[in-house]
C-alpha cells in the first residue's frame, strides 16, 4: 500500500499547496516528457515518482533541496512487494468476500484521502430566465447545503478554461465550481452585474444558533471568496447564481476532495419559458448502481436521490441534470 507519511509526502506538504502546484507546472513547462495535472495530488498521496529530473527541477523551483533528498529517502527504502502481497491476498478470496472486501477498502481508502466528511448534502438547482428577454443565456440559482466542516476563505469559481477547472478541483477551500464557455471578460461582467453570493452557517456543537453570514468578493478571474474562518462543525448553506449558456442544457455536478456519509438530494426546478422535460442521470460508486432514483413532482420539477445508508459518495461520483430547450 502507498505509504501516506514517507519522506517526500512531508517535504512536499512543507510548502503552501497553491505555492507547490505553481512549481509544479512551472518545472512541467520546461521539461521535455510532461507530467499530467493530477499527478502532484497523487504524490501528496503516498505515491512515489520514477523520474529524478523531474523531482530535481521542482526542487530547484522551490528552492529546497531537502524535497529531492527526501525523495531519494523515499525511493531507497520503499519495498514494492508490500502491495503486491496485498493484492495476491485479495486475489485468492472468494467473490463473496471479495465484494465486502472492496467495499472495506474503499471506506478506508477514502476516509485517509479525503478525510474532510459532509453528512446531511442536498442542492437545489433552478433554471430561470435572465432579465433582458433577448439574452444568449439562463441564469441557473443554486442552493447548497450541508453539515460538516467548511474551510477558511471558501470560494465559489467559475472559469472559461478546463485548466482552471483543474485546478478548482484541487483547492480544498472550494465549495462549488463550474466551467462557463463564456468570454471572460463577459462572463466577469455578468457576474458582476448579479446578485452577490450568500454564505450562513450556523455552530452544530456552539451553545446558541445564531446564523453567521457572509458576502463574498469577486476577483478577476471569476472566483468568489468569503472572509469567513475555518469551522470543524456547521450546517452551512450556500446560495449563488450565475450566467448558463442557452443550449447547454446540461448541469453536472462531480463531487470533490471530500467524502459524503449516507446520500444526496438534488431538486432541479425549471422556471425558463424555454425549459422543459427535466432529467437526470447518476454515477453512484462501483457496485451502487441501483442506488438512485429520479421523480418527477412537478411537470417542471425533479427530485433525485443519491445513495442510501452506510453508502460513502466522494470524488468521481456525481450526478448530470439535463433538460429540453426550446429554440
């Protein structure tokens, strides 16, 4: 199994995560045979890299030769056998006890890689039309709610590009993200022109209940930031809205960097002239598959469950809600 604390995880967890990732792709520029995006996180994981010039020139771009010395502590005494002996033990149990043994391993796996854990996640999305009766977009509000730990500074990001939807995957203060394929320039404009974004949450264990609110700032780059602190234990609630392209007709939602405890509700509500047939379809974890359901309550209003008890949703599993736009 990946060793979660070797020596070059800690090296490597010295630095800022933001500061890491730009010298990351700053030593990913220059060198001839490119590493994929994802392949920081899974070295922050446990997994260890083959390719000494690469681990030198992002030593260099940190300035910290202690990250290459202690890559090569790392290497020197890692015993690739440890994993393998586990895989043959997998290998000879029978498919019974295989399938429990799957599901076992999942629930540790997930709980050492995404130990922050949200109980409680539901999100109502509407599709509404905007106010100039002409425009080339919808306006989609969303609602998002949940009991767990909400990060420091959270941000709400909308990007044009499938980098910098990347990248809002991998910050772990980021609460929502989506792509727009938009101008920039007219996607900031639009946002900035709509309502502000709305954090509250409320102290699960505080002796009163009084729910703390919080605007946010937009930057430049199309990412909304709180000024709210870190708190381990809140029933938060998220609400925003932003600008749809007409024709998309497809809203997904791909969970990030945490795990979810039992299931998920999403509500989508049509309230565009142009919209109709609400739809969705789910990607519950591997031998979950029937565990979802989408009902219609309203011709214009669908309600889709996401797993059930004892289910542990996190990164990769999801749901795609969809309509028919009228042209």
């Amino acid at each position: 199994m990946a060793q979660a604390h070797n020596q070059f995880v800690q090296a490597l967890s010295a630095h800022d995560h933001r500061d890491l990732r730009k010298a990351f792709d700053r030593a990913n520029a220059v060198t001839e045979q490119t590493l994929h995006r994802t392949t920081l996180t899974r070295w922050l994981d446990g997994s260890v890299p083959n390719r000494p010039d690469f681990v030198r020139l992002l030593a260099d771009e940190l300035d910290d030769p202690h990250v290459y010395e202690a890559w090569e502590a790392t290497r020197g005494t890692r015993s690739p056998s440890e994993y393998r002996s586990v895989v043959t033990r997998f290998d000879g149990l029978s498919p019974e006890d295989r399938e429990r043994a799957y599901v076992e391993i999942r629930r540790s796996y997930l709980a050492s890689r995404f130990p922050r854990l949200l109980d409680r996640l539901s999100y109502r999305v509407e599709v509404n039309d905007p106010p100039e009766a002409d425009a080339d977009h919808l306006v989609i509000k969303v609602s998002q709610e949940y009991d767990g730990d909400l990060p420091a500074g959270a941000r709400i990001v909308f990007t044009t590009s499938n980098r910098g939807l990347g990248d809002a995957y991998e910050d772990p203060s980021c609460l929502f993200r989506d792509i727009i394929p938009m101008d920039r320039d007219r996607l900031r404009a639009l946002l900035e022109a709509g309502p502000q974004p709305v954090l509250a949450y409320n102290h699960l264990i505080a002796a009163g209940q009084r729910m703390i609110t919080h605007e946010s700032t937009l930057h430049d780059d199309g990412v909304f930031e709180f000024d709210n602190d870190h708190v381990e234990e809140a029933r938060v609630r998220l609400s925003f809205e932003y600008p749809f392209p007409r024709g998309r007709q497809v809203w997904p939602i791909k969970f990030g960097e945490f795990r979810v405890a039992g299931g998920v509700e999403f509500t989508l509500t049509l309230n565009a002239r142009s919209a109709s047939s609400p739809r969705a379809f789910a990607y519950p974890p591997a031998g979950r598959q029937r565990e979802w359901a989408a009902d219609r309550v309203r011709p214009d209003e669908l309600v889709v469950s996401l797993g059930a008890g004892g289910t542990i949703l996190a990164d990769g599993d999801g749901v795609v809600l969809s309509w028919v736009e009228a042209g």
